[in-house]
C-alpha cells in the first residue's frame, strides 16, 4: 500500500516496542529511536525507574503479546518466569478489611506472567530487532515533528544523536508514533504546528512505594506465590508480593499522601508489619534479601483525550503511557499497551485514510475500562484530587459492599478478579446474579 515505506517509533519502552512490532507487519521499514543505550536482556534500562518495581503481564496482556511474538510465554517461563494459573492455592488477596474468597480456574480464563520488567522489555526488544525491516537508533533526542511544506501533515522528526559532534538531521517518514511516555512533548509538538492540544484529565494521587528482592524457597509456604494487600481509606498502607524469576520475589510496600514506606531495612519491616493483614511480613521476615530497597513517587493518573480533536496532523500518532499514565499499583500498564498495539494493528487494517482519528477513538474505548478502574479506586481516597461524579460515588459504594460479599462468596471474588485481571468489563460486576450475591451478603 502506498504510503507505508517507512515508519518511526519515539521512544523504545514497552510501549514503543509494541508499537513498532504492530506496525511492522504494515511497513516496509520501521525505525526506533531511543535516547538510551541498550543493556543485556535482564537488566534494567537507565530510563526506565519503573523498571526496578513490581511487573505483571495480565492474561489479557499476555495474549496479545503472545500473538505477535509467538512462543513467548513459553520461553519466558524457561527462562524461571512463574506463571500464575491456580489462585486456590497460589493467591492471597486482603482487601475491603477481609480476605477473598479462594476460587478456581478450571476454565483457564484467569492468569498471569510474573516477569521483571528487564526480563521482558529486553526479551520483546530482541524478538523486536530480530526482524529484518526493524531497526534502532540508540542515544539519539527527538526534537521535534517536521510538517509538510503544506501544512497539515507530519513527514518526518527532528533528531540529535548523542555522540560528540553530532549535527541536528531530519528522518523522514510515512508515519512518526511518540511512544515517549508520560512526558510526552506530543501536546507542545501540536501547538508549534498550529493545532490545539488535547484535553487532559488527572486524579491526583500522590502514591509512594518502595520495592526489595528476596530469595524465593522452592517450597513456598502453603504453595503460596503471590499476595495482594490493598490500601483502603482508613489505613493508606498496602503491599504485594509476586515471584519472579531466579526463584526471587519481588515485594513492593505503598503507601498515599507521604506516608511512604521507608528505604531502610528496620523501617522496611516494620511496615510490612503494619498492613492490614500479616501476611507478606510472615514471608519475609527471615526471608534472605537480594537487593537493596528502592523508592519510587507518582504523583497523578494522567490520560490526555486526542479522541475529542477535530484537528490533527495526518502521519502522526501518540501512543501508551503518552496517551494515557496509570497508578502503576493496579498493574495494567503493560497489558494497557498490549491492547493498544492490537487496536494499532486493526485500525491499519481498514487502510491510511483518517488513521489517527479512527486509532484515537478506537483505543479510547481499549483505555476506559482500565480507566474507570483507577479512577474509581483511587477517589474512594478522600485526599486524592479529582472530579467525583455520582456514578463514582455509587460505584464505590457497590464496590465496599462487593468486597464484603467476596469475603465470603467465591464466585464474587472470581468476577471481582476478572475485571481487575482486564478479561471482564467493569460492568460486568454489575450483572444481576452478581448484584444478587452482593445484596445476599449485606451485613
């Protein structure tokens, strides 16, 4: 198809990655630029700070990638990556003041890859660069979007490499995607170009964590791998433990409004011990560190909304955390950007003509249901800064009852993780059977 020579990727995230593996099946060349330079598989990228907490590659998210990179589930748990498929035995999870209910997968429909970030963002980037027509420039800066003489189109972007006496040069390009994450200058690119930016909604959250490796026994106790406790309104404290690769775990401890798990070890513990529930202090208690701890601040869930522009520049798109940041503690943003680069795929599908209209508004819809979720659980804070509408009040208060009731009704807490694992809708918690077992509940 003409105008599918050449297409650039900004930024070599895990979201630039799936970009650029989405449109390498339309394009004859596909080109990433990464200010970075690369590390060996397995180790952490200096650009990425996310990079050193807590991962998990949703079922959602997994197949997706497993679709456009076939065989890696498989190749990833060769490499020791757990995948976590019987949550009767496997997980616990504290929230609403209890603990859910243990229920079964015997359909398959619930899972998880537990993979570091490292692992797999260097793992998806080899498979990536495998392929012929896909290349990568590291350590270079995008400056900026180059406009057609005639306005109204992007033919290209703006780079500086970073190697000593490098001059400014111009790549050009069919299509340029900013795949650069939550400071993205895509808003200032489009002002400088003459169109209006987007409309911006942000719950401000202020969320603080810190995040240590431990020594995984291969006995783990009672058969027990992953633990979820969440923080609530009354006590703003919560932590989670997964295992990882290397027989390790990975425990992150959060913590809202500057009360902020420590960096030290005794501080460390001793907020472990003050959650809610017992049970990630009892693992780790004795448990034989692999790192030193990590801290890590994230002030608001940003997503800025292209799908209402009337106007936008043809030949360019934004993409992941540039579109859309989550508080990184629901875990969906890598599987957030699997579903986008599917969205990608299909929209190319249907042809050039109007893409980025037809992908902004696709990949709304791909962003609210992730979305709702966040904002939801992240205003039933009072000091958490957004616009609390009363949909957001019912919701919250159906979902303190629901998770009373999925203290003790397996079958709640099963939809309750359909939709937190992203293989459900919201609403689905809303479906008659389920408000039935909810309302049975009731204390």
């Amino acid at each position: 198809m003409s105008g599918r020579n050449h297409a650039v990727v900004i930024g070599a995230s895990m979201g630039g990655l799936l970009a650029a593996r989405a449109l390498a099946d339309f394009y004859q060349q596909v080109t990433l630029i990464e200010r970075d330079a690369f590390p060996p598989i397995g180790e952490n990228r200096k650009g990425v700070p996310q990079g050193w907490h807590t991962h998990v590659l949703l079922l959602r998210g997994g197949e997706v990638l497993e679709g456009m990179f076939p065989g890696l589930t498989a190749d990833l748990m060769a490499r020791g990556a757990p995948f976590l498929d019987r949550p009767e035995k496997e997980l616990i999870w504290f929230d609403g003041g209890g603990y859910h209910a243990r229920f079964t997968n015997e359909d398959g429909r619930l899972g998880a890859l537990c993979v570091s970030r490292p692992l797999l963002e260097g793992y998806v980037r080899q498979r990536l660069l495998a392929l012929p027509h896909v290349m990568a420039i590291e350590q270079c800066d995008a400056l900026g979007l180059v406009p057609s003489e005639r306005g109204g189109r992007v033919r290209g972007v703006r780079l500086l490499r970073r190697a000593g006496g490098s001059a400014e040069e111009v790549l050009e390009a069919d299509l340029v995607v900013d795949a650069t994450g939550r400071g993205s200058r895509a808003p200032k690119w489009l002002e400088e170009m003459g169109y209006a930016p987007p409309e911006e909604e942000q719950v401000t959250i202020h969320v603080g964590y810190s995040t240590r490796l431990y020594r995984r026994p291969l006995e783990q106790q009672n058969g027990v791998k992953a633990i979820l406790i969440t923080p609530s309104p009354h006590l703003k404290r919560g932590g989670v433990m997964l295992p990882q690769e290397g027989e390790r775990w990975i425990v992150g401890l959060v913590g809202y409004r500057g009360d902020y798990p420590p960096s030290d070890e005794a501080g460390f513990l001793a907020f472990a011990r003050s959650l809610a529930a017992p049970d990630i202090y009892d693992m780790i208690k004795d448990a034989e560190p692999l790192s030193d701890i990590i801290t890590y601040r994230f002030k608001a869930s940003l997503r800025h909304r292209y799908e209402r522009l009337t106007r936008f520049p043809e030949g360019f798109l934004v993409f992941g955390d540039a579109l859309c940041s989550f508080n990184p503690i629901y875990g969906q943003g890598m599987s957030v950007a699997a579903m986008e680069a599917r969205d990608l795929q299909d929209e190319l599908r249907r042809g050039n003509e109007a893409l980025w209209r037809r992908f902004f508004r696709r990949v709304a819809r791909s962003i609210d249901m992730p979305w709702q979720i966040v904002v939801s659980g992240d205003l039933r804070f009072p000091e958490a800064e957004g616009k609390r509408t009363p949909a957001i009040r019912f919701i919250n208060a159906y979902m303190a009852r629901l998770h009373q009731a999925a203290h003790r009704d397996p079958v709640v807490a099963r939809a309750f993780n359909e939709v937190a694992g992203l293989v459900a809708p919201p609403q689905s918690l809303m479906r008659p059977g389920i408000v039935w077992r909810v309302c049975s509940h009731a204390s």
